[in-house]
C-alpha cells in the first residue's frame, strides 16, 4: 500500500465540502491534490502531506503532531494519522493549506 484510500477519501470530500477544484496525481509514492495546478495536500503511506505558509511551520512543528518533510522544502509538512482522526482536525489542516495555496509558487512545468 502506497498511501490510504480511506484518507484519499476524506480528503477528496474535504475539499468538495469546502467548494475547492482540484485535481490529483499519483507522486512520490503516494497522492497529491493540486488547486489551481499548485500542490496543496496529499498522502503518502497513512500521513497527511500539508503545504502551509513556511513561516508557520515552527509554530506547527512546536504544538501539532507533525514533522518536516524534508530541510530543503520548507513549509511542506507530514502530519500524523493521529492528528487527523477525526474530521474537524483533518478540516482545519486542509483549511491551513487552502489559506496558503493562493500565495504559494506553482511548479515549473516540465517541456
């Protein structure tokens, strides 16, 4: 298993709820959602990958149970299954990402 369905589910309907457009591709062993073509949230084995504003992530990795995802890419965060459990909690981490993705550089596309 790459990465769980059941998140990929509720994330899927986290973003529906919260009238997002989005599309998905399979990266890094896992999936990505991407709103307007920039990588917002994903999954990869049963954590939640965020991308939030870099300059919150010490204040999450100091009060949420989270952790770097690599040195080199800041504000990208996994988030523990633990920390998303319930629904609200996942909401809130989606929201954070959704905050952040208007402001959030898109990747260079490849020619």
């Amino acid at each position: 298993m790459a990465y769980s369905e059941y998140l990929a589910d509720r994330v899927r309907l986290t973003l529906r709820e919260n009238l997002v457009l989005f599309t998905e591709k399979k990266m890094f062993g896992g999936i990505c959602f991407f709103v307007d073509d920039k990588m917002c949230v994903g999954i990869f084995k049963e954590e939640l990958m965020v991308r939030i504003a870099p300059e919150d992530q010490s204040r999450f990795l100091e009060t949420e149970e989270c952790r770097l995802m690599d040195e080199s890419m800041k504000g990208f965060l996994y988030v523990s299954p633990q920390a998303i459990d319930m629904d609200e909690d996942l909401d809130k981490w989606v929201k954070r990402c959704l905050e952040f993705n208007p402001r959030a550089k898109a990747s260079k596309k490849s020619k």
